[in-house]
C-alpha cells in the first residue's frame, strides 16, 4: 500500500526526529487500520467530519507505541 511504504520511508529516515505529516482521512484511516487492526468502518465514520484532525503519533523503531488525538473540530456544512 502506497500510504504505508511512504510513512515507513518518512520514519527511518528521520529516526529518533519529531516530523509533521498532513493527509486527507482516507489515507489516515487505512494507516490507523495497519497499526491498529481495531480501527474500523465506524472508527472512520467517527473522524470523517472532522477537519482538521490533529493525531499525535509515537513510534518505536517502525511500531506505533501511542496515539493521542490532540485537536478537531466538526466541520460545519453550509446550507
């Protein structure tokens, strides 16, 4: 999947750094579903209308150690 071969190549390049990624949702939600199998369809539904979305992602090595969601706000649609 091309989402999780550039977010491997950004990690060991930039080992033991702090970086900053933006993504629309889709992509965040199947690189959620690859390190946490019990981010699903309804896991997705709940951040759809989110935007921005802010996730603190921690790694070890290539391993997802912790995930805080930091920030969002529910996007409000014009009628």
């Amino acid at each position: 999947m091309r989402n999780m071969e550039a977010l491997t190549a950004i990690l060991q390049d930039n080992y033991g750094k702090s970086v900053v990624i933006g993504t629309h949702g889709t992509a965040l939600g199947s690189i959620l579903n690859h390190y946490e199998p019990a981010f699903d369809c309804s896991s997705f539904l709940r951040i759809m209308d989110w935007m921005p979305y802010i996730i603190e992602l921690d790694f070890q090595n290539e391993r997802l150690i912790r995930k805080i969601e930091q920030l969002h706000k529910e996007k409000e649609y014009k009628k």
